[in-house]
C-alpha cells in the first residue's frame, strides 16, 4: 500500500497523467505539482497535439502552478514528473526557484544531469527513482510500440 | 547602412522587440525567426507580464513559428535573439532542431553555453555577436535603473 502524501503517492498522480499522453499517442510523461500537501497543477506531455516541442509535461505544470499561485517562483512547491527532466525542463524548473523536484524513471540519452548538470537552482531539492520501475516501463512500451 | 535581409538586418528586428520589453519594465529580450527570407515570429520577454518564468522570448517565438508552420520542427529556420539563449531556451531551440541560430549579447551568467553546452541541435548553426554592442547596452541600462 502506498502511504498517502508521501513522494510515491504524488508519483502515481504524476503516472497518471503520464498514461493520458500514452493514450493520445504522446511519449508518456506526467507531472503534478505539489504545494503545502495539495495538488494545484497537472500536465502531461503534449507536443505532438500541440505541434510544440516547448509542450512538455513540465513546462505545462510550472505555467499552471505559478497562474494559480499568482507568482512565478515555486519555491515552496515540488515538482513530480515520471522521467528525469531535459535541459530545457531544468532551465526552466531552475528559474522557477523550484523548492523540490522529484522524478520517476532516469533519462540518460537527455536528462538534463547529462546535458545540464547546474541548471537547477542550488537550493532545491532532488530525489529520483521513485516508482523508477513503472515509469521507464510506461516509456519502454510507448517505443517498443512505434518499432 | 544595413544590408536588407543580412544578420544584422534581423538583429534589428529583434532589437525592436527588445525594446518593447525595455518598455514593459521586461528584461528587454527579443526574438524573430526567419524562414525563406521573412519573419514568421516576433516575440520578447513577457516573463513579469505573464508571471511566468517560461515566458523567454526565445519560447513564444519557437511556439509561435510552430503554429504557423503547422510541424514543430524549425530545421529550415533562423531565430535571431538580442541575448545569448540560456539553458531552457537552447534546451527547446535543440528540440526544434532550429537550422541557425544567431545572438547579439553574450550571457556569461546565465548563457547556455556555460550550462548546457551541448543543448542544441548537432546540425545548429551558431552566430554570436551580432549588433552585440547595442544589445548588451540595453541590458545595462536595464539593470542600471533598477540598482
């Protein structure tokens, strides 16, 4: 059983949204932000829907936190997301000030610990590998299917 | 006198729209992607405006491209931008595989090519220092008035 509010929880509801791209035939990620125990963003990757490589399941989540928020740094807020974040999603999670970030599955091709080690800000937080085995099998399948 | 349709003819366009954010109380940044000799996108930094860190300049205008061109890949494109792209920026411009990239103002702090080196594209062309005296000033006076 998984205990609720802990990291696993949120990663599930980050699963969650990461099988609604699987569905629309999106590479399967998701993400939910987290601020004070409380779910107040949830994205899922959407560049091909949306025809727009800035659509990924991240930068959906920070713009909707910080619209909820009324402010644009997420410095109280966690961020979990089913793969590593890329250099992009890094740089822009970086700005936010995010206070912690929390991923699933690693990417080693693109992950931004490959391609942009220092673009978190220094004080945030970051765990990775929570519900590693799901996620990466979630992703494994997707490419496994379009072979 | 500037050659029309030259780098720096572009530059000046993105300069424009640097200004437009200088105007806002924006850290003045602007962008504009060229295909076939015209610009398709113009864009500058909204990011206060907005509340929203992902708000770059660089970010509307690889959105704004997409849309009109109906595909999210910017292969036979240029985007020009008054500021070095930083790691979020590079991160999206490599996603969108954009053919060239050209910057005015180097961005030692923040620029990607201290954080993320190897964001972009292999295939990326990159141009720096076009009208980068009048750019980095623009960003001074920014900052200066600010201090």
């Amino acid at each position: 059983m998984i205990e609720p509010f802990s990291d696993e929880y949120f990663m599930k509801k980050a699963f969650s949204e990461a099988l609604q791209a699987f569905e629309k035939g999106e590479v399967p990620v998701g993400a939910v932000v987290v601020a004070n125990g409380k779910i107040i963003a949830r994205a899922h990757n959407l560049t091909e829907t949306l025809n727009d490589v800035t659509a990924h399941a991240e930068m959906q989540a920070i713009t909707a936190a910080a619209n909820l928020l009324g402010g644009k740094y997420l410095g109280d807020c966690t961020l979990y997301v089913t793969l590593e974040p890329c250099a992009m999603c890094a740089g822009a999670l970086g700005w936010a000030q995010t206070g912690k970030i929390v991923y699933g599955a690693s990417d080693p091709k693109r992950g931004f610990r490959k391609f942009a080690p220092k673009a978190l800000h220094p004080k945030t937080e970051l765990i990775g590998g929570v519900l590693e085995t799901e996620c990466s099998e979630l992703m494994q399948e997707f490419f496994r299917e379009r072979r």
